[in-house]
C-alpha cells in the first residue's frame, strides 16, 4: 500500500533535470577524451559542474519512503509505502543482539574463515537468482517498491538510489548492498559510510544541516570546512506506528557521525498503534505515555555525565502528535537545564530527503575516497566513473557509463 505526492513544482524541475541530464551526457561523451589529456590541463579545469537530481530511501520499521533532492537544491516527498509483515518482522529481529553474527569488514583474519560458510551460502543464492538471505529479500521487496514509486512519478526508469536505515544492531553493510543488487539497482557508497547510512545522518541532511553549498565546485573546500566545524550532540526520535528509537549522537557534518551501539536504542511495544484510547482506558493512556517518557530520556539518566544535546530531529509518521510533542518536551525538561532546539517538518519524508542529498552528492565524493594525496588523474576518473546517479533516460539500455 503506498501514498503518492504529486508535488506539481517539483516535479516540472525533474523533467527539466532529466533533460539536462541526456543533453550533459551527450556532450559529456562527444567532447571528453581522457587519454588525450595532460595532467596540467587537468589542474586548470573547474570541477564537474553538472549535478543531477538524487533519489533517496528511507527503510524505516513500519514503512519505507522516497524522496528527491533536485539541482537547484529543492527536495521533493515522493510517496510512502508501508511494509509488509515480513518486513515488520525481519527489522524487528535485525534489532536484536542475539541476530549479530559475523560480516565484513573482519577483525581478524580468524573471523573471516570462520564466516566463509555463511558467505558462500550468500553466493549460491545469489547465483541461483535467490536474495542473498531471507532478511535481504524482505529489505529488497521494499526498495523494489520504493523504485516503482520514484519511476511512477518521474516517468522514467531509475538505476541508483542511496538508503538510510535504523541503527540496527544486526544489519550490515552487506545486507544494504546485496538488497539492492537484488533490486536490480545500483547504490553509491557515501563518503565513511558506504552503503550504511544512519537515520540520524540522513534526518540532519534532511533538515538541511552540516552540507556543503559548493559540493559540485569545491569539493576539497567542502572536506576542510567540515573538518574545521565544531561537533554538536543530536538527540534523534522516530516515532511510527510500530516503533519508538531514540539515539545520542555527536555530528560534525552530515557525514561525520559518533553513535554507539550503547547510545541506540529501540522499541517496538511503544509505537503509536500500541497508544490505549484515553476515553476507555485512562490508566493504560498514562502508563503507555510514562513508559515513553522514560524510553525517551533513558540514554541521558543511563549516562548524565553525557554531554545533553543542542538539538532534537523528529522523524516518523507519529513524530508530529501533538500529544508525543508535549510529552517529549517535558521529559527533555526533566532531565535538561537549557531547551534544544527542535527540528520539526516533513517528519515522515526527512530522512528520504536527507538520503537523496547524499545520492546528489555521490558524483562528487571521487576526492574524497582517493584521498588528496591522489594524482589529479585517479581523481578524476573516480568522479566520471560515478557520473551516473541514478536516471537511466527512455531508449536507454544498461547503466550510463
């Protein structure tokens, strides 16, 4: 079951930005030449310029949502389609300790011998035309549903999006990237996170905090003013219908991000379909609300020497309850001298929007991977090799290259 926005602004700048994308293309393939050109030449030219618009996925416990970051900095709320029982089922025991096994990247050399059996399953399934695993399969459903509404809506096929995720005690990089192999899409990996990308990272990106302007221009004066930002605490909840998460985390940017497992948590008796009716049940109506209360400020008591955070991101289907709203902010108050500032909007589209940023800047990130030590020239190819972010146009056949 999905629900569709058919926002006519945006998309009008989507057409647009298709557009500009077939004609850049072209271009870009009649006129660049690689192995023609000296490295001093290279160093006179500006950075790649040409920033096409970037999809992003938010798979949350109840429902998974798409967004679009266009050009010119606009964002757009696509749709939400809600997860089947499977899918409720598989990230309910992703959030459990007891499902953490062993994946890459390994520790030790140990650990990866002892984990090629799992690994070779993987393979066989994947060759026989199975999904890696069960959990896989059920992530793969969503974003190949999630697809279906991204192409509804801009009338043209899509081969790359970036997802964000609960932090998830037993989902792993891998699960994300054999998701969407099996999705038939392809995913760019963000700069420190690869394919993992947290909801407090991309629900930051959403609200249009720690991005760089100049990405597509500047990308090494993007590096350096991170580096220089001071780090702020964040408090980020996620209300849906099945779940309440709330985490602790340090930023920097919206790709620097310190968020423990210790400073996670989440639980999926709190939702707001467990909420009792106030009229029938009062006793139950305030009990379920202390319990959310107390979840919602359990990391703070857990460690009060904690530094308490600057700012809180709303994100979830129910995080815009005005009753939530007035229960979180005198829990805050029980524990906190001095208010934080809330981020409130969009709550159920923010961490699709904040995914799709990333995706838009993907194309960029080539000098970031290499490092600035790299030669100009590994640079370079490392940002036309990722030219393509996603938008395979009408008559088109295989993914640009």
């Amino acid at each position: 079951m999905s629900s569709n926005r058919k926002n006519p602004i945006c998309l009008f700048l989507a057409i647009v930005s298709i557009l500009s994308f077939f004609y850049v293309y072209t271009s870009f393939n009649l006129s660049f030449q690689p192995s023609t050109r000296r490295e001093s030449d290279v160093n006179d030219d500006p950075l790649p310029s040409k920033v096409h618009l970037g999809i992003g996925f938010d798979l949350t416990p109840s429902y998974g949502t798409v967004a679009i970051s266009l050009p010119n900095g606009s964002t757009c709320s696509i749709a939400k389609v809600s997860g089947s029982t499977a899918y409720h089922d598989t990230l309910a025991r992703l959030a459990l300790p007891s499902s953490q096994h062993l994946a890459p990247p390994y520790s030790s050399m140990q650990d990866q011998l002892s984990d090629l059996p799992r690994q070779q399953l993987r393979r066989a399934r994947k060759s026989a035309g199975l999904s890696a695993s069960d959990d896989v399969g059920a992530l793969a459903e969503m974003i190949t549903a999630l697809r279906a509404e991204a192409e509804k809506y801009l009338n043209a096929s899509i081969t790359s999006a970036v997802a964000t995720t609960p932090h998830l005690v037993a989902l792993y990089d891998e699960d994300i990237a054999d998701a969407f192999e099996h999705a038939a899409l392809s995913s760019p990996e963000v700069w420190l996170f690869k394919h993992l990308v947290y909801s407090t990272s991309a629900a930051y990106a959403g609200n249009g905090l720690g991005l760089c302007e100049n990405y597509a221009t500047d990308p090494k004066g993007c590096y350096e003013e991170w580096n220089s930002r001071p780090s702020e605490v964040v408090m980020t909840v996620l209300y849906t219908q099945t779940a309440l998460s709330v985490t602790l985390s340090s930023v920097k940017s919206a790709y620097y991000l310190w968020e423990p497992t210790y400073r996670y948590i989440i639980d999926f008796d709190l939702g707001s379909a467990a909420t009792p009716d106030a009229e029938t049940d009062r006793e139950g109506w305030e009990e379920y609300w202390r319990k959310v209360q107390g979840k919602l400020v359990s990391i703070m008591e857990q460690f009060p020497r904690y530094a308490k955070p600057a700012r809180v991101l709303l994100m979830g289907e129910s995080a815009a309850d005005d009753t939530f709203r007035r229960f979180l902010d005198s829990a805050l108050k029980g524990v906190m001298e001095k208010s934080p500032r809330w981020e409130v909007g969009d709550e159920m589209f923010v961490g699709a929007k904040g995914a799709a940023e990333f995706a838009k800047r993907a194309p960029f990130e080539g000098p970031w991977h290499a490092g600035w030590n790299g030669s100009v020239a590994e640079e370079w190819a490392r940002r036309f090799e990722a030219e393509d972010v996603g938008l395979r146009g009408p008559g088109m056949s295989g993914e640009l290259k």
